[in-house]
C-alpha cells in the first residue's frame, strides 16, 4: 500500500462531477484506491456517495492510498487525474 497527498484546488471544491470521475477511475482499476480528509474516515474512491460525503472543499488536504498489484502506475494516474480536474 502507498500513500500520497493533495490538496484540493478546484474552487468548487470535491463537487459531484468530480467524484463522478475519481469513482469511475476507481472503479476500472485494478487496485483498491481510499480517500480520508483530515479527521475523517476511510472512504473508498469506487463510492462516489462516500466521496461527496467527505464534504471536501477548495484547501482540503486529501490523503490517497492505494493498495494493489498495479498501486505505483494507479496512484500516479489518480493524482493525475485529481491535477487534471483541479483546472
């Protein structure tokens, strides 16, 4: 298992279309990616319920893990991913 952080950018914040396509990732890859907030519990990235719920605004400090066979080339691509939406 690795564990990076980031820091949500985006003005919106972690915003409905966002944990649309963070769980979608999630869901197609080949390892088990969790997201925590700062004080908050583990919430599995294929769930875009659980991601919304962690309330993630614009300056959030989001730790990922990422657990899995492929976890170096899926976490790279997530956080990647994460960049990408943060525009």
């Amino acid at each position: 298992m690795i564990t990076r952080r980031m820091t949500i950018e985006n003005p919106l914040g972690l915003h409905a279309a966002y944990a649309a396509r963070l769980a979608a990732f999630a869901r197609k890859s080949g390892s088990s990616i969790f997201l925590r907030k700062k004080g908050k519990k583990l919430a599995r990235a294929a769930d875009m319920v659980a991601v919304l719920g962690m309330l993630v605004r614009a300056g959030d400090e989001l730790e990922i893990l990422v657990d899995g066979l492929d976890e170096i080339e899926d976490m790279q691509k997530f956080m990647e991913l994460i960049i990408s939406l943060d525009r």
